[in-house]
C-alpha cells in the first residue's frame, strides 16, 4: 500500500516541480524581475546583479530535481534539496500573503496566475507531501541502471539550462505579458468594456479632548465646534475591476513632451526599447544600422525609448553608431513588460504591435510592397 502511495506523490510532486520549472523556463528574466522586488523589500538590493543567475539556477533545480524524484535518482541527496527549496518556497510564499508588501510571488510566472492565498496553501500541501516523501526516502529507488539514470539526469540538465539560454537570446516561446504580437495597445490602455470603477468614501477625521475620530460625509460634527478639524481622507469602499491592462505606457521626449498618442497612430513605427544601456548587447547591430538606414528611406520612423541614464543611452547610441529619428524617454517597468530583451525591436502599425524581436533577431532590410511592410530575415515575412 505504502509503496502506490509514494509513486502518487512522486508523480504529483515531481510533475508539479517540472511544470513550475518549465513555465518559469519560458522567462527567467520575468523571475528575475519578482527576485529584486523581494530584495528590495528585504533592503537587500546588493543581491540585484545575481538575480538573473539565481533565477536560472533555481529553475534549473525545479527541473532536475522534479525529474529526478520521477525516475528515483540519487533520492537521498535529492529528497533533502526538495525538502529545504519547498520550506523556502512556502515561506515566501507566507510572507506575500502575510505583509502585503509584495503584490504577487509569480511563483509559475506570468503565463498561470492564481492568487496568493491560493498559493500559500498549495505550497503548505507541497510541503506536506515532499517530508512525506523525505521521510521515506529509502524506499525509493531508481528506475533504471545508473549509465541510463545518469544519461537521462544529463540530457534533463542541457534542457532545463538550454531552454533558458534560448529564451535570454532571443524572446520567450510564449508570451504571456500584455504586449503579444497582435495587441492593439491603444485599445489596452483602455479600461475594459463594461469594468466599474473603485468606488471611494471621503472620511473626515475630528478630534476632541485630545482623542481622533472618523466620521463619514453623513455625521460628520459641522455643527458641534468643540470636534476640531484635522484631516480628510479617501477610504476605498469597492474595489472595482477597471484597471486597464496596459499601463503606464507613456513616451515623452527628453523635455519633458510626451508623444504617445503620436507614435501609435503612425501608419507604421519601428520602436527600440533599451533598459539598460550599460548592460545592452550589440549582437546583430550591422542588421539594426542597415534596418534605420532603409526605414529613413521608406520614412517609417525609428525611435529608441530609453529607460536608463539619457547621456548613457546616447553615448551607447554614439559608440555603435546608431542614428534613430529620436531619442525619447519610456518607464522602466513598462519597458521590462514590453520587451524581455536589452536591447529589443517592436513594429508597431497604428498601435498594434506586428513584430517583436530581440537582438539576435533583427530584420535586416524592410520594403513596401503593395503599401504593406515586408520585413526580410531568414526569408520574407509581410506584415
């Protein structure tokens, strides 16, 4: 009996880590992003510069170890790493739901959400099982003989980390953030059809004799002066589900004028995202120079929205000998969201977004045929 109850559990558990690994896989950057607000949270902001490495290796592990547990290899080693990455998960997990300071813990990324009370208690039963499984390591042996065990654990190893160098080079396999390839970001900006907005309540706080008290817009003491004014306030009464799905989309010059509108009723625009100007890769730059050079032909605008140090992104500009239309100036967290690559290309046709790609994948010459955009690379995409 003890024996179909452990193969459940390692089929449950082992399954579960894959699949978390694989989902997280799919956008290590995104877990990256989620490991510095807890540092920031933490005042741990030294462990920044790690966090992508962190983020690779903990998926990595998920992988290996969720694989490992199926097909019983070195369990007694493994067992207890599970053990200590599912009390860790847990508590992070507690301390989202419990101090309110993290939104969300991304725990499978941003492809499959569910809310933190949710998660918190998945991973308490998680836990449940892996001691479960920890205690009865012994009797879980491996499947097969140690060649094969170590051969497949190798192979499952060049796939957790090859799927993840994959998805840095180049972009996501699946992109689960707002800004897909066929979204109309005028639309997103948008709140959604038929949403109600937050519904707030002013409070206006008295005080008498050295004691404070709030009171509503009904009761308030207008007419008794011995209640002082002290303060007013906005209470949220309703939480309403009008938030648009894009924010903060907002490009402004380096003056300050912003351009957004501008920009997404172009009949086509070409839009370079740079984070990071110290930190942005270069792969690919002779195919980006020869892209601007054919859209100023075709006079398709080329802006860069920059997010880091203006005379930086300018100098890294200058180094590379890149000569966009403009400069202009875009938020940080939106341009994360916007493109999962340092530098990236968005081609946007009157707000919809065509094409993404990241610096290993830039078109390398554009032509209007028949007043559409082909965009030539490996081969001819028209648009």
């Amino acid at each position: 009996m003890m024996k179909w109850i452990l193969w459940i559990l390692r089929i449950v558990v082992g399954g579960l880590f894959i699949f978390s690994g694989v989902v997280k896989a799919n956008d290590p950057l995104g877990l990256s992003y989620k490991m510095n607000e807890f540092f920031e949270v933490w005042h741990m902001t030294w462990m920044e510069p790690y966090s992508l490495s962190l983020s690779v290796m903990m998926i990595g592990f998920e992988i290996i170890a969720g694989f490992a547990l199926l097909i019983g290899a070195a369990f007694r080693v493994f067992s207890f790493l599970l053990l200590l990455l599912t009390a860790f998960f847990t508590f992070l997990t507690a301390y989202v739901l419990f101090s309110g300071k993290i939104k969300e813990c991304g725990c499978f990324g941003d492809c499959f959400t569910i809310s933190n009370e949710e998660t918190f208690w998945k991973d308490v039963i998680l836990l449940v099982l892996v001691i479960i499984l920890f205690i009865y390591r012994n009797r879980i042996k491996p499947l097969m003989g140690g060649y094969v065990t170590t051969a497949l654990l190798i192979l499952t190893t060049f796939f957790a980390f090859g799927m993840q160098w994959w998805v840095l080079e180049h972009l996501p396999f699946h992109d689960c953030l707002p800004y897909k390839i066929g979204v109309n970001i005028k639309e997103k900006t948008q709140p959604p059809p038929g949403s109600t907005p937050d519904v707030y309540s002013d409070i206006f706080i008295y005080e008498k004799e050295g004691v404070k008290k709030e009171f509503s817009a009904e009761n308030y003491p207008w007419e008794d002066t011995t209640w002082k004014f002290v303060d007013r306030i906005s209470k949220l009464v309703k939480k309403g589900n009008a938030d648009p799905e894009i924010k903060d989309f907002i490009i402004s010059d380096l003056s300050g004028n912003e351009h957004t509108q501008e920009i997404l009723n172009e009949p086509y625009v070409f839009l370079l995202f740079l984070k990071d100007p110290e930190k942005a890769r270069t792969d690919n730059v002779a195919s980006l120079k020869t892209l601007i050079k054919k859209c100023n032909q075709l006079n398709i605008p080329f802006y860069v929205l920059a997010s880091g140090n203006a005379d930086a992104s300018k100098n890294w500009l200058q180094q590379n000998n890149i000569i966009p239309n403009d400069l202009l100036v875009f938020d940080l967290v939106a341009n994360k969201s916007a493109l999962r690559s340092n530098p990236g290309l968005m081609l946007l046709q009157q707000g919809v977004i065509l094409g993404k790609w990241s610096f290993r994948d830039y078109p390398r010459d554009a032509a209007i045929e028949s007043g559409k955009l082909k965009l030539m690379k490996y081969g001819s995409v028209s648009f």
